[in-house]
C-alpha cells in the first residue's frame, strides 16, 4: 500500500514538473529586408517598455515617470490586467529602440537636467523647477533605499546578473535579479552599500550618490536552422532573412560621467573609457543644476543549443530553492503519516471497540454510560454566536475554493511567471464566482442551528468579511494615494472592484443562500435534551486555549518553510514558480488540519466537553497567529525595510492575509470534525 502510495506521489510530481512553466507564444525577428521595410510576419524592432521601480528596503513602488530619466517620444502604454494593478505593476514605453541583430556601440539615449537639493535646505526660488527638484529628491532617495528598474523586452524580463557566495567559505554561484540597481550610495567614513562594493576602487566619495547612467545590454537569440521545426511557419521572405527568437537578455549597469561626441553627423554617442570617473552628485549648501547623460550599448550573440521553451531556466535555476522545497515536502509527508496513523489508531481500535461495546451495553447498563456517549444529547447543541460561525464558514469556503482553484491553474502552467498578473487576476475571479458556495454553506450551517434571522445571516455572508478586508484595504490604498506609490490603485480600479462585489459576488451569494435555505434542515443523528449538561472540569490539555494552541502547530510546521519563499517572493519581488510544491502543501495543509480537529475532538468529547463547534474552528484557525508571528520574525530578521509607511503597510497587508488563513484553515477544522462527529453518532444504538 505505502509502494503504492509513494509511485502515485512521484508521478503526481513528474507531472506536476511537466507543465511548470510553458510561457507564453514565441516572437520571431527578422533582419529588413533588401529596401529596408519590415517583413510581414516576421517582426525586427523589439518592443521595450519599463515597469514600476521597487526596493527590498521599502514596500512602496514608484511609477518609471516619476524619475528624472529619459522618456520615450510617444507610443500607447500597455494595458494592465486587474492583477498587474493590484500589484502596483505600471508599464510604459522605453526610451531606448532595439533592433534586430543591430549592434550599438554607445548611444547617447537624452541629456537631463537635475536640480541637486542642498544640505541646508534651502529651498529653490524658481516655482517653475520645483517639480524638478522633488523628481531630484525622489531620485536620491531611491538610490539611498537601493531601488531597482524592471525592464521588460519580448515578454522576457532585462536581468542583472553578479556573483554572489549563500554559504560562508561556500562555493561563489551566480545569481540573476530580474531587475537592475539605478544606482548606489556611499555613506559615511567611506561604506560602500549595496552595488557600491562591487568596485572598490571606483565608489570612493564619501555621502555621494552614484547615478548608474550607462546601461549594456547583452541580447542571446536562437537562429533558426534546418532543424528548427518553426521556420516552416514562417513567410517565404523571412527565412532568408536571419529569423531567431530571442532567449536572454542581461543587463550590466555602470556609471560613467561621460564625454559626448558633439558631431553633426553622429551627434547622439558617446565614448566610455576605463578612466572615466562616474557620475555623482552630493548635497552641498543651497540647490545645483547638474547635466546628466543616459546612455546604453547593445551587442547581440547567437546561440543554438538554448531553446526558446526553456528561457526561463537560468532564472529560475539561480534561485537554488529546489533542494529546500523537497525537504519540506518529505518533512510535511512524516506528519501526515505520523497523523494518519494517530487516526487510524483511534478509528480501527479505540472508537471502533466503543461503539461495539456501547451497541452490546444491556438495558441495566444505560445508566452507567460514560466516554463519548455519554454527550450524546448535548453534542449537537447549538453553539453561542451560530450567525457569526456561519457567516466566517460560508467565507472560509469561498476563499478555499479560491484557492484551490487557483493553485490548480497555477500547476498547469496558466499563471506562470511569463503571464504577468494572471495570478492575482484568476484569484479575484475566483473569489467573485465562488460566492454560490459562501451564501450556500452559511444558510445550511446556519439553519442546522436552529436560526431564523435568515435575512441578516445572507447580508452577513455577503458583506462582513469581504466589507473589512475592503475597509482595510481602502486604508493601505489612502496610504500609498499619499506616498505618490504606483501601487495605489486608481479610482477607476477601485469602482470595478466594487462593481465585481456588489453587481456580481453578492448577487452569486444570495442565490446560493437561496437554495441553502430552501432546502430542509440537516437532521442530526441524535436528538438534543432540553436542559444542558454540566461540563467536568478539564485536565489541561483538554481545555480550550492549550488545546488550540497545540493543536495549530502541526499544520503550522507543514507550511513554515513555504511561507518563507511566499513571503520573499511577496516583499522581496522575487519570482515565485513553484505552483507545483504548494499545491501538493496545500493538499497536505488540509489533510493536517482535519485529521488534527478529528483527533482533538475525540479527546475532547472523551472528557465529555460537547463544545466541539467553535473550537474545531479555532483549533484549524489558529494556524494564522502563528503565521503572523512568522511574519515578524521574517520581518526582523529577513526584511531591512525602514520608514513608518513602509512597515506600516507591511503589516496591514499581513493582517488580510493572516485573517484570510484563519478563515480557510478554520474552515477545514470545522467541516472535518462535523463530519466526524454525524459519523460516530450515526452508528451509535441511543435510547
């Protein structure tokens, strides 16, 4: 059976493997052909559009536009998807033009002028340059707190790859960031922080702030070949035209206070020598002017033995994640196994020798019943505050769907890292649709308790939790409004959201609690007495807060080393891609959850404590103090965020997710021990 077992679970991953990232549809380029004019069907001017700029030291990201660099002439933005707004993602048009296969040995791409603010604070008199100055401050700021760009080119992420040693005395790997730093400061006596130490000699000046203003860019591309079994799909025209597809492309930063060649015949580019000093500025008394070039080189490098599906693996594979993932796995299958032979235990000997011996009991014996039993006219009593245990069930379903749907998506390769924003897009839609599912469970819940107030349990369903997350949310968002972040979401997106909500997730909750409603009562196995039994007193264990709180750290100890990687992809913009993994922890998060209520439940109801209700609920749901605590301590001793807006929306964000966990996990307690319970009492002779 284990034999079994384990092939179904190695087979389950090899196809989980399979689908991990499939991308999106190739983009093949073309050389012009012979009068210079594009090829139809075969592309050769690559699109280039800069995305938001953010930082690990700070959880507010800033549009592209906001800084002093060089803006592209005209063009439309790209549209973002709900996901990529929700996320701050804000896509606009490059200032730099690449062609295909076309070697640029340094283009000059435009001159700014920056207003430098100075240490006394003085302020500028010209009205008119102010906002240059803030654009100036801002710039300073950003290169202070490290903030990185994010360049985007045929749906492929611009890296910036370096040299990096994880263990002391380890092996020296390189690693690969899909963004690159604007810069780097030099604090103090001299400390070179962040890509300032990346040449020690160069980044010398103390309180200076080094613009990187030269980027190189490197262009790795598939020619096609007789082999290639997509040149077939090509016009006739394009394939005598060089046709490739683009596979990598990598980006060294540098800065250079460059000498401009002022020639009327190339009057855009540059020269870049090894003895040209960078280009800094500091705040010295009263405001500067200071003329900054950008400018950029690109060379391009063929190569045949990387394919296009598998561009994404020198990414993915500097991350090193693979090893740690497995282990957690293999960690979290020791306490289901351990779990499920707990279970096993207590139905195939302990429960099932009560129930025979509680099925051969004589009349004369009835009186001397004791254990489980013994409750059996209390143990489906009503529990104090059912409208609220209802409504956070119907909720808990609807984001366990949600999520379920989700990761499902995710394993098969829809919502990988190529297809920005999807992730957080079918989530949303999920949630909206499921709220058939939420309205459903809570009327049935809620009529199983014996409550009338159907009118205030559907409002509930449908407005509580989602109306508090909302209010919170709205919170953070009057934050980032405040801070000028790109991930403050428009006005517009905010009236969508509410659209989604109002005209579509509540109007899918009421008719779920219609036909929740509509149908008769759960009968219950047993009958409930009239007058309620005294509860014992209970032994330590078996009291309410030890027993939640031991009973949460089992299904806690499946996901701590998950939550990790989550939480860096989430505060540290690292990719996340291993929907594969935590699906297959989702699958053992619930195994854990309900197996752990089961087992406290028994206990509980053998020291004859009938309140299972709500401390099924709690028992699960306590999981997410614990992963609000973890979120601490990753804030501690992972993050190095600073300023009073920054940790305060990292914890507001952290309180939604936190209280969504509750709801799901608590969700997954409750519906397992219900389960449980109809199921011994249904078996049970009771006079």
């Amino acid at each position: 059976m284990l034999l079994k077992a384990s092939l179904v679970f190695y087979c389950a991953i090899q196809m989980v493997q399979t689908f991990y990232l499939p991308g999106l549809a190739p983009n093949t380029y073309c050389d012009l052909d012979s009068d210079g004019n594009e090829i139809e069907g075969c592309a050769n001017v690559i699109k280039v559009y800069a995305n938001r700029l953010d930082s690990e030291k700070s959880v507010l990201p800033f549009d592209y536009r906001r800084f002093p660099f060089c803006e592209a002439k005209g063009g439309p933005r790209p549209t973002e998807n709900l996901g990529q707004v929700l996320f701050g993602e804000r896509l606009t048009p490059a200032p730099i033009s690449l062609e295909y296969r076309k070697q640029v040995a340094c283009n000059v791409i435009c001159e700014k002028e920056m207003i430098i603010p100075g240490s006394d604070k003085s302020k500028n008199t010209d009205k008119s340059k102010m906002a240059d100055l803030k654009s100036s401050q801002l710039l300073m700021r950003a290169i202070q707190l490290n903030y990185q760009q994010h360049w985007i080119a045929d749906n492929l992420p611009a890296v910036f790859c370096y040299k990096v040693q994880p263990i002391k005395n380890g092996p020296i790997v390189t690693h690969c960031d899909r963004s690159f730093p604007i810069g780097c400061y030099v604090a103090e006596k001299g400390e070179q922080r962040d890509f300032c130490n990346s040449d020690i000699g160069r980044y010398t000046e103390e309180k200076a702030f080094y613009l990187f203003n030269h980027l190189d860019i490197v262009i790795t591309y598939h020619p096609a070949s007789d082999k290639s079994e997509w040149l077939s799909t090509l016009p006739d025209g394009a394939k005598e035209r060089n046709p490739g597809r683009i596979i990598d492309i990598r980006v060294t930063v540098s800065s250079v206070d460059q000498t401009l060649k002022k020639v009327k015949d190339q009057p855009t580019t540059c020269e870049i020598y090894k003895e040209t000093p960078p280009q800094f500025f500091k705040r010295d008394k009263g405001p500067k002017t200071k003329t900054v070039a950008y400018s950029y080189s690109v060379s391009w490098v063929g190569n045949e033995t990387i394919k296009w599906s598998s561009r994404w693996d020198y990414i993915l594979n500097s991350l090193q994640e693979g090893e740690i993932q497995w282990f957690q796995i293999l960690n979290s299958l020791v306490i289901v196994i351990f779990m499920s032979g707990m279970i096993a235990m207590i139905l195939l000997r302990t429960l099932h020798r009560d129930i025979a011996r509680y099925n051969m009991e004589s009349v004369e014996d009835a009186q001397e019943e004791f254990g489980w039993k013994l409750v059996h006219g209390d143990v489906f009593r009503p529990p104090a505050k059912g409208m609220l245990l209802s409504v956070f069930l119907g909720n808990g379903v609807q984001l366990f769907f949600m999520t379920l749907i989700t990761l499902f998506f995710a394993c098969l390769g829809f919502l990988s890292p190529a297809n920005r924003g999807f992730l957080m897009t079918c989530a949303v839609v999920c949630y909206v649709l499921m709220g058939t599912p939420a309205g459903y469970s809570s009327a049935r819940i809620y009529k199983m308790f014996g409550g009338e107030k159907w009118k205030s349990n559907v409002l509930l369903t449908a407005f509580l939790v989602p109306g508090l997350v909302f209010g919170c949310f709205f919170l953070l968002n009057l934050v980032l409004w405040g801070e000028g972040s790109s991930a403050a979401m428009p006005f517009g997106t905010l009236v969508a959201i509410l659209a989604l909500w109002f005209c579509v997730s509540a109007p899918l909750t009421f008719i779920g609690a219609y036909f929740g409603f509509k149908r008769s009562p759960i009968e219950n196995p047993v009958r409930t007495n009239q007058i309620p039994r005294q509860v014992p007193p209970q032994s330590c264990y078996t009291r309410p807060l030890p027993g939640v709180l031991m009973g949460a750290i089992l299904p806690f100890g499946c996901i701590f080393l998950q939550l990790y990687f989550i939480l860096n992809s989430i505060w540290s913009h690292h990719v996340y891609y291993m929907f594969g993994f935590l699906f297959l922890v989702f699958i053992i998060l619930i195994i854990t959850c309900s197996e752990t209520a089961i087992l406290l439940c028994y206990f509980h109801l053998c020291a004859e404590d009938y309140n299972w209700w709500w401390r099924s609920f709690m028992t699960t749901g306590f999981t997410s103090v614990y992963l609000f605590l973890y979120s601490i301590h990753f804030f501690v001793t992972k993050m190095a965020i600073s300023g009073t807006a920054s940790t305060f929306l990292f914890f507001g964000y952290t309180v939604m997710m936190v209280f969504g966990f509750f709801l799901i996990t608590g969700c997954m307690g409750f519906f397992s021990c219900f389960w449980f319970v109809r199921k011994i009492y249904s078996v049970v002779k009771v006079d």
